[in-house]
C-alpha cells in the first residue's frame, strides 16, 4: 500500500483590486515543468516556512498576535504563521508588499530608487540569499495583517505527489504597486473578474484545480472588493475540506463532504 502523505500546512490569498467594471482578482500561471499542478491558473501562496512562526515575524506583526490569529483558524497556536506566510508568498511570487511603518501607516513604494531596491530584495528573497522577515527588519518595515480575511480550508485528497493543509485568505492589492510574475514558480499574471475567469475556464483557457473554481465561484456574485470583505466577516465556522478523487465509469470524479458518494 502506498504511503498516505501527510499534508504540509500553506496559505494562499486571493487578492483583490477595484475597477470601474467590476473588481479583479489576481491569478498566476505555474510553470509547465512544476510538479504540482503545472500549468494551472493559482493564487499566490504556497508552504508555511519557519521563519514565519518565528518571534522575528510576531515581533513585526500588526493587527494581530498569534493567539488571534489562532483562534481565528482554530488551532492552538501557529496560526500567525499562516498570515505572514501570505504575505510573503504575495511578495515572492506576485512582487507585492503589504507592509505598514511602525505607526500602521501602509508603505509607499512610489521612489524609483525604492522601487529598484524592494526589486533587489525580492530577488534577493526568491534565490535564499535572504529571508523575507529579515528584509522587512532591514528596510524598517512591518508585516500588515489588518487586511487580510480568513474564507476557505483545503486539504489537498490523498493521491497526488504533494499534499497542503491550506488556508486561505482574501486581502487587497496594495495601491501604487504593479504585480508581475517570478518568472520561477510562476510564468504568466493576470487580473481578471471572478467570473470572467470561470468562463474563461469552462471554454477551456485557464485551467484550474477544484479548490480554486470553488473558490472564485464563492466570490464571483459580488461586485465590488468592499462586498467580499463584508461577505468574509460573516463566516464564522469554516469547515475542513478534504475531496476525494474517485474513478466512476472509466472517469475521475471529485466529492467534498456532503456530496452523495463522499463516504463511499
């Protein structure tokens, strides 16, 4: 019998900006040669680090404290590492900083000589020559979590290669900042419309895994970025949700808890 994988903690954010014709949502491409789900359209996110749940990352944290964060996610402590490791992926792999200075004020990257220096770090961050929280203690900044907004848990089923306890989370772009790829883990940005993108899926030009349809479909109703985040602050349970994948009459077939089959 094959070894059941345990399932790596990850947190992964579905960011957000306005538009005059509806809000937006930040999607990434993973590279072809990814071993896990190349290819596919995804949200930043990936692995929670140790340097996330390090007391370097709680020192930096404003807006929440780990036993916040904790009992938001309903674990017993570690939760504050999933928050940091948000932003974190959101740097790494979509070059955006939510960050604030020591007062709770947002940073702003507008300078050219700013601009190219956070580019440096990033990269610097990317190739392991440096760690995320030791850029932000270097640069005076801290690790914004006010905005960020608990909505979905996703256990990665049994079968595949890796597996992820995910969670996730929706936040803000931060404003005056430009996303781009890594051009490493990811090949391709793009913001599109919830819906937009779901049509665009079923047509057969983005592909996506289930949890991400899941949730682009439980967002893409509302129109503005404000409805989301009023929509997030009324989940007050969030369930696990770990699908099975099944073979049913030659195909594959997915069921979540609930779905007639689930148990079966």
């Amino acid at each position: 019998m094959a070894e059941i994988l345990t399932p790596k903690p990850a947190a992964t954010v579905l960011t957000l900006r306005d538009d005059p014709a509806g809000y937006e949502i930040l999607m990434l491409r993973r590279n072809l040669n990814s071993d896990f789900v190349g290819g596919a359209y995804v949200f930043p996110g990936g692995g929670v680090d140790l340097d996330d749940a390090g007391p370097s990352a709680q020192a930096l944290a404003i807006g929440l404290t780990d036993e916040q964060a904790s009992a938001q996610l309903n674990l017993e402590s570690g939760g504050l590492a999933y928050y940091v490791a948000c932003l974190r992926e959101l740097f790494e792999e979509a070059g955006l900083l939510v960050a604030c200075d020591e007062h709770g004020d947002p940073v702003r990257l507008g300078e050219p000589d700013v601009i190219a220096r956070i580019a440096e770090h990033r990269r610097m961050v990317n190739s392991r020559e440096m760690g995320f929280v030791e850029m932000m203690e270097r640069e005076g900044f801290f690790l914004d979590l006010r905005g960020l907004a608990y909505v979905a848990h996703w256990v990665t089923p049994v079968g595949p290669p890796r597996r992820y306890d995910t969670r996730f989370f929706v936040a803000l772009a931060p404003r005056g900042q430009i996303a781009a790829h890594d051009a490493g883990e990811t090949v391709a940005d793009t913001w599109v419309r919830p819906a937009n993108a779901l049509d665009r899926h079923r047509r057969g030009e983005l592909e996506m895994i289930f949890p991400t349809i899941r949730n682009l479909e439980a967002i893409a109703g509302f129109t503005t970025t404000g409805e989301v985040f009023e929509w997030a602050a009324t989940l007050t349970s969030i369930p696990r949700i770990e699908p099975r994948i099944v073979m049913n009459d030659g195909e594959v077939a997915i069921f979540i808890p609930g779905d007639p089959g689930y148990e079966g």
